[in-house]
C-alpha cells in the first residue's frame, strides 16, 4: 500500500525533529532509540513486516502517524494545534479569502461597466478587453515562461522571482539575527544559524510551496471570473441591457463577425445560439452621430450568451485546468521527494536497530510493545552491551568511503578501531586520510584525491567533540562537497577525549547539540553529524 505525503506531514515531521533534539539533549540518546524502537515494534512491524520490505519514507509516515495520536494524548483536547495542523487550516482560509476577493473583484468590476443608463449601449470591446482578452494576455505570456523553462530544462531554483523571494528570506533572517545577537545568548546565536541555515539546507521543500502559492493565485482567479458570470447574468435577468460594438478603425461588420466565429469555435459547435450572426452583427453596429434610434432590440441582447461563453472558455476553464495541473504536480513532487535526508537516517536507524532494554515501560505505548512478541534478532548484541547499529546508509559492494581522522590521533590502534565500528555500516573499503596536519591546509590534502577516476561513495570524518567547530571545519566541509558531489553523504563522526582503557569514547550531549547546530547552520542536505559510540 502506497502511503503519500502533504505538505502538513512534512512540517509535523520537522516540527517532531526539533522537539526530539530536545529531548536528545536532556535524556540522551538512549531515551529516543528506545521509544522510537518500541513504536517501531509494537506499531509498524505487525502491520508492515520486516524494515527491509518497507521503503524509509513509509516508515517514517507511520512513525509520524503514531507521534501524532501521541502528542495529542498528552495534549488533551485544550492543547495547542501541530504546525502541520495549523498550516491545513489556514490553507483552507487563504483559499476562501482569494476566492473571495476574486468573487468581489469580479463582481464589483462587471457591475460597474454594466451600468446601464438606457441612452448609450454598452461597448462589446471594452467587456472583451477586460475580463477576456486581458487574462488571456496573461496566461500566454505565463505559458510561455513556462514554456520556455521546460525547454531550457531549468529548474525551480533559477527562476528570478523564486530566487528574489529566497535572497530577500535569508537577508531578513540575517538581518534579525544580527540586530538581536547583543542581546542573546552563544547558545540562542546559534540556534538562529542553525535555523536560517535550516532554510537552506531543505531548497527541495520550499519549492513544494511554490505550487500551493500557484494554486492560491488559480482559485482567486476562478472566483474572479464566476463574480463577472454571476453580475453579467443578474444584469441581464433583470435589467434590460444592450450591448453594441463600435471602433474608429472603420472596420467592416464582414470582419468582425469572422472573428466572432473564430472566439466562438470553443462552444460553436454545440451552443450556435451563442454566436452572433453577421445580421446580428450588422445590427449591433454603433455610429455616435447616429445614436441607437435605428438599433433593433434582438440586435442589442444578442451579445451576451457570447461574452458569458467567452469568459468561461477564455477565463473561468484555463484557471480550474492550472488548478488541477498545480494540485497534481505538487503531488507528484511530494512523490518524488528525495527522503535520503538528514533527518529520517537517525530515525529509521534507532527503529530499526535491534536492542535489548530491561527497564520498565512507562507509556501505554511500551505496553503495547511489551504485549507483541519480539523476533529472535532482538537478542543481538555487541561485547559491550550496546545495541548493534542498523544500516543507515546501504554500502553497495565495491564502494569505498572516504576516512578523514585528524592527525595528532592517528595510528594503528585508532584505526583498528574505527574498522571494527564502522565496517557493519560501511563496509571494509575505507580510504584513510589525515586531516589538521600543521603546515598543510585541507585543501592540499584533498586535491590528489580529485583526481581518482571514480568518486568515494561519501566521507567520514572523525573529529574529537570537546573541540568546537572551526572556521577551518567549514572549509573543510566545503571540500568534501565539491569532491564527493551533491547527493553522496557527508557524516562527522565525534567522540569524546581518549582514555588509558578506550580509543573511542562517548561525547558529551551539550558538545554534540552545539556541534549539530554549527553544522545545520552550512545548508547541506546531505550533511550529518553523530556521536560514533553511544553512551
């Protein structure tokens, strides 16, 4: 069974990240594996099977469908609303506004120019201008931007206008953050470089917005053209009114009802009615010495079926087709959402990692897991207790990964150890690399590396977390990307300070949260940071 997203599961789904962050830092590590473990198991698996069966994203749908009916237990019924809940609500509220204004603008304009004074006729081409052939102006020159970007086969992120509503974003947030940085904290600094760097690391989820904006702007469009149907036809019904034509160009009856014929072939075909004839065109004809004296009435009434035909052909169809077509491509871009992010690979990781816990379940949520019976791998540990790490990132056989360790701890001992916690995960292939060597800058050190006829699968870097991210760290980020390319993962690898009994050692959580932040600050997708050992 195929499970889709909306645009409210992902805002639920990074609302959760955030609060799980959190609770990373004032239980651990432990508390979140162990309670996405026990969702995994006593929810998931008996109605999904094995995670090998099941793609990562519908995973974390079911994960985010029991974090939900989770929140809203302990929320109560007075609590407050999820984002994604918040982001429905006022979706349905833009769209009855923009309806809304369309319908009064559409009304309130039609019913102007319909204003009838029983002297002078109202003029066929001044109607057309306005309420058809000004939104057809509009729709070509939108198909042809269109047009012209399929063509060139240029993606979202190039247009002009989404790239000035994305410099003017990220120029605001760093204009807040500045003006407020006397005044916060190191930790809260860092939070809201962590949040504007946030922004830039998920491109690929502001661009879904771009499609409900598209849809906004459509349904504002249809109420637009149904407040002109709706004035012209309470015009017509109880008024009387007449419409005529009139130009300065001298052009003949003969012309204009060839094109007449040629707007009309839309509904020609199966409403005649509304069409006029060339008699009826040549008896709606105005000239302003003349007055309307000479005019017949079934002349002057014959105008309307056609202009009313003529905005729904012309306006009203045109606008529910690109509300159709932004509804189905923003479903097709939620399908194809790369789900390979930062994000769901520590999730589906601490639900798919086998581990063995004695301690008491608290939750409804444990008991129901401690009800389902676990399968035998749940017995698998390591020699130390630990729970064996599950594969969060599929090695291909052939692949190699790049192994950056700093310099003044490299050595044999170190990097037997590393083989033997890292090949479950990655596999035996690792290219070791030292970085931080004193007199020798990254960037020489990774230049060689350029030259390998195929690129490692990703990087590793290892670094010791009580030393805080660098300017140099950065660049050496940087590096990484432009050698491994955009879509291979980048994960820093942190441990604690060694000690006389152990190479690696866990990391302090307040060392790992300020590390994680500094790195969420860069806006790379494909960036990871966690603590090699677990406490």
């Amino acid at each position: 069974m195929k499970i889709s997203w909306t645009i409210a599961d992902l805002i639920d789904f990074h609302y959760f990240s955030r609060m799980d962050e959190g609770l990373r830092h004032e239980s651990g590590e432990a508390a979140l594996a162990k309670r996405d473990r026990m969702i995994y198991l006593a929810k998931i698996e008996p109605q999904l099977g094995k995670a090998d069966t099941a793609p990562p994203r519908t995973l974390v749908r079911k994960w985010l469908t029991v974090r939900r009916l989770q929140y809203r237990r302990q929320q109560g019924a007075e609590g407050a609303p999820l984002p994604g809940t918040v982001w429905q609500e006022l979706s349905v509220l833009c769209q009855g506004l923009l309806f809304g204004l369309g319908l009064f603008a559409g009304l309130g304009g039609a019913g102007s120019l319909l204003l009838y004074a029983g002297t002078t006729p109202l003029n066929v081409s001044v109607y057309f201008g306005l309420f058809v052939l000004l939104q057809m102006a509009i729709l070509i020159l939108q198909g042809l931007v269109f047009g012209y970007r399929l063509l060139r086969r240029l993606p979202l992120e190039t247009s002009v206008f989404y790239l000035f509503l994305g410099r003017m974003l990220l120029r605001g947030l760093d204009g807040i953050r500045r003006r407020l940085q006397p005044a916060l904290t190191g930790r809260q600094r860092l939070d809201l470089a962590a949040i504007a760097g946030g922004v830039r690391q998920r491109k690929e989820l502001a661009a879904l917005l771009i499609w409900p904006a598209f849809a906004l702007v459509q349904m504002g469009g249809i109420g637009f053209n149904l407040g002109v149907l709706g004035a012209t036809l309470a015009k017509v019904s109880f008024a009387d009114i007449a419409f005529a034509w009139q130009s300065s160009l001298q052009l003949s009856a003969e012309l204009v009802a060839g094109l007449v014929r040629w707007i009309a072939l839309p509904w020609s075909w199966w409403l005649p009615q509304a069409v006029p004839t060339l008699v009826q065109v040549q008896g709606s004809q105005m000239v302003l010495k003349e007055g309307i004296a000479h005019l017949e009435t079934a002349n002057l009434v014959a105008w309307w079926p056609f202009l009313c035909c003529a905005v729904v052909a012309y306006g009203l169809l045109p606008r529910c087709l690109l509300l159709m077509l932004a509804l189905v491509r923003q479903r097709r871009a939620l399908a194809q959402l790369h789900f390979a992010t930062l994000d769901i690979r520590p999730l589906v990781q601490r639900m798919t990692a086998p581990r063995l816990d004695t301690n008491g379940l608290g939750d409804e949520v444990w008991a129901d897991a401690a009800r389902t019976p676990a399968p035998a791998a749940e017995s698998r540990q390591t020699a130390t207790g630990a729970p064996v790490p599950a594969t969060a990132i599929r090695a291909t056989e052939g692949d190699r990964w790049l192994l950056l360790i700093p310099d003044e701890l490299d050595g044999e001992e170190l990097r037997a150890a590393l083989a033997g916690q890292l090949r479950p995960e990655f596999g035996a292939a690792f290219d070791y690399v030292r970085h931080g060597v004193p007199g020798l800058a990254d960037a020489e050190i990774l230049a060689p590396l350029a030259l390998a006829a195929t690129p490692p699968a990703g990087a590793l870097v290892l670094h010791e977390a009580w030393q805080p991210p660098l300017k140099e760290t950065e660049t050496l980020v940087h590096g990484l990307r432009r050698l491994v390319g955009e879509q291979a993962s980048i994960t820093i690898l942190l441990i604690g300070r060694p000690t006389a009994q152990a190479v690696l050692t866990p990391v302090d959580p307040e060392q790992l949260r300020v590390w994680s932040q500094k790195m969420r600050a860069l806006g790379d997708p494909q960036l990871s940071v966690r603590p090699l050992v677990s406490p």
